[in-house]
C-alpha cells in the first residue's frame, strides 16, 4: 500500500428478472449471462432479482473458474434476489432488509414477499472495497405513486447503511435497480447524503442506449405502456461510487448493452445491463469534503423527502385507523351474536334458531376480525417506521441548519 497505487476495476450490474416459473426463457437468459461474463474480464458482478437459487447456484458452477469468490444474499419470503461475483476475496457480508417493503396484500406486485435489501460484500485487492448489490421498492404507476414514502425510507436506511458500514473500506461501490429516475428526490437525497457519485454523470466516455437509459421500450420484455410518456425509456439502474480514505475514484468508461444478446433474438433481461470501469488512485492524504457538505442543497432536498415521507405517514394512520374501525365493528358483531346464542339458549326467543344463517355470518365475522387485526398491526408498524424515519430527517435537518 506504500507509494503511488492504481488500479483499473470493472464492475457488472444486471437486474436479471429471472423469476422461476414466471419469467420467459429465464434458463436460456441464465446460461447466456454466464457465457458473457465468462467472455468478459469484470472484477466484480452485482446482479439482482435472480429469484431462483439454484440459478445462483448453476452460474457459480459456470463462473467458478473465472470468479472464484461469490455470495447469495438470503431475505424475504422468497429471497432478496441478490448476489456477489468477485475476484477478489471476499472478507466479510451482511445483508441489511429494509423496514418498509410494500403491502403484503398487493399480491400483484409481490415486493413484499422478496423483501427488497441491500447486501453488502467487503473485497480486498490492495484496496478495501465495499461493494454493495441493492434493490429499491417498484414504482408502477409515477402519476400515482403510492410506494414513493417506502422507496424514500428505503433510500434512507440505504444512506444510513453506507454510512455507517463505509468505515472499513477505501472505496464504496453501490450497483442495483433503485427504481428511481436520476432527477427524484430520492436518488438526490442518497447522493447528497452519502456523497457517491453516478458513474454515467461521472464517465470520460460513454458507449450504450441514450441517455444511459436502462428499461428501453424495444426491449421485448418490459411493458410499453408504462414507458409510453418515456420514448427513449428511463434510467433507473446505477454504479454509484466515492473513495473514503485517501484514494480517488475516476469513471473512465460506462457502457450500457442495447438489445438482444450477440447473435440471440433474446436480450439478457428487461433491463439493459451497466459497465463501468474505475480508475482507482491511491493520493498522499485524504480527499473528500465532509459527508454533511457533500450536497450545497442537501436542505432542501431532506427537506422534500421529509415533505413525501409525512405524506405517507398520514395516509398509514388513516389506514390503521380504517382497520381499526373494521375489526372493532367484526368484534361488536361477534358479541351481538354471542348475545343472541345465549338469548336462543336460554328460550328467550320462542322462533325457530338459523342455525346456517348464524353460523355463516359468525364466520364471516371472525374472518373479518381477524383481516382487520392484521391489517391493523401491519399498518401500525408502517406508522412507526415513517414516524421513525421522519424523526431522523428532521434531527438532520435541523444539524444542517444550524451548522455555521
């Protein structure tokens, strides 16, 4: 580590939306993944959504030879999705899952059953890295974004993380589907907060789709409806980067791929895949402004964030209130029929007992109750973790404020 060090790192990011059973032609985009990486000389490989872990398990056996260290990231009901390809050793992981991840009675979107995290994998080549693989909340509908205070604290605790676990390393590397576009609060909140910087912003040059756009409409797996206001498509999949110590940190080159596989009719996945490689110097003392000044307008956008996150926080109380109200009424219920029960028992009333009536509307309600209470305590939890989170930005806030 004496003297002058330099060192050329090339980083691969995919999400690979390869969920089993669901996901079209996922075997035959699992094998053309690892015949490119294979092709392809990276040091490190960040990838996501790759559901199946035993397609995890059939690309460690394919890239063995070529990354010889490798991590699947565990979470959720049905993984996070996560996985760590290096060939530098990895020394240490953790993976840390986000306290808000969606509703679990959206079944059509399905975050919360794979609860979305970050997984964090610290690798050594002369240098520490702390290469971090992560995935935030969808979006599905921008116009109505109703997952936007859950993305905000997902990017948050994802601040916080790198934050706090970047001690122990020269250089943070942070790849993944963030599932926000470059100019959204939250992408500006995580930048200014950490102090990374965006590889495609940073990049002496620049070879892919427009724009850096990563989910392009001519790809034949994403919906065209969803990028109809978006004709180039949008950019939501980062390399983010910053040095810690006295190292610098230069994008030299950010590629993007742009289709269909070489020579398939079939693109690896319904995002476009992110290149980028580093130059990483090593300098005779520590470079980097404070992590509180990285951002002039850091206020303002904690600010905003604040604003969005107090927003959901008043719609969570208003639906545990709801729940509340409909439990309580299910149990009111209950009581008004074990009311009558006993009144029919002790031949207070002299008409024939529905018993089929009684016992269909006593199921009914039970099943009510219990619904009720448990969209109750989710939503109390929910209300906690945005009071918590908006707790945080305001002490923040007010920090910044009042430094001189």
């Amino acid at each position: 580590m004496e003297g002058d060090l330099a060192l050329r790192l090339r980083v691969f990011d995919l999400n690979c939306w390869a969920i089993r059973y669901l996901s079209k032609r996922r075997q035959e985009r699992i094998r053309l993944i690892g015949d490119m990486l294979c092709q392809e000389d990276f040091d490190l490989v960040l990838l996501q959504e790759v559901w199946s872990e035993r397609d995890y398990n059939d690309l460690n056996v394919k890239l063995g030879g070529c990354y010889p260290f490798s991590h699947y990231f565990r979470s959720g009901v049905i993984g996070s999705g996560l996985c760590v390809f290096s060939r530098f050793p990895i020394l240490d992981t953790l993976l840390y899952q986000y306290s808000l991840n969606g509703y679990p009675y959206m079944l059509q979107h399905g975050d919360w059953f794979c609860g979305k995290s970050v997984g964090l994998a610290l690798a050594w080549k002369s240098v520490s890295l702390l290469p971090c693989s992560h995935q935030l909340h969808a979006e599905y509908c921008r116009e109505k974004d109703a997952y936007l205070p859950h993305r905000l604290v997902q990017a948050w605790e994802l601040a916080q993380f790198i934050r706090h676990t970047s001690k122990a390393a020269d250089v943070v590397l942070l790849g993944g589907d963030l599932n926000m576009h470059p100019e959204d609060v939250g992408i500006r909140l995580l930048c200014g907060w950490t102090g990374l910087r965006d590889a495609f912003a940073e990049a002496t040059h620049f070879e892919g789709c427009e724009d850096g756009c990563t989910l392009v409409p001519n790809n034949c797996f994403t919906d065209k409806s969803e990028l109809l206001p978006f004709p180039l498509g949008i950019r939501i999949d980062y390399i983010l980067y910053k040095a810690i110590s006295s190292f610098m940190v230069k994008c030299e080159e950010l590629k993007t791929t742009t289709g269909a596989a070489p020579g398939m009719d079939v693109p690896f996945s319904d995002h476009e895949a992110v290149m980028a490689t580093l130059h990483i110097q090593r300098q005779g003392q520590a470079v980097g402004a404070p992590l509180t000044s990285a951002e002039p307008m850091l206020a303002d956008v904690l600010t905003e964030a604040r604003t969005e996150v107090g927003v959901g926080l008043r719609a969570a109380q208003q639906q545990r209130y709801s729940s509340g109200r409909m439990a309580l009424l299910a149990l009111l219920l209950l009581l008004l029929q074990a009311m009558a029960a006993l009144g029919a028992l002790a031949g207070l009333d002299a008409g024939p007992f529905p018993k089929l009536s009684f016992c269909l509307l006593a199921f009914l309600a039970i099943g009510i109750l219990l619904l009720a209470t448990g969209l109750h305590l989710f939503h109390t939890m929910e209300v906690k973790m945005l009071h918590s989170t908006e707790e945080q930005m305001r002490m923040v806030l007010r920090m910044l404020q009042e430094r001189p």
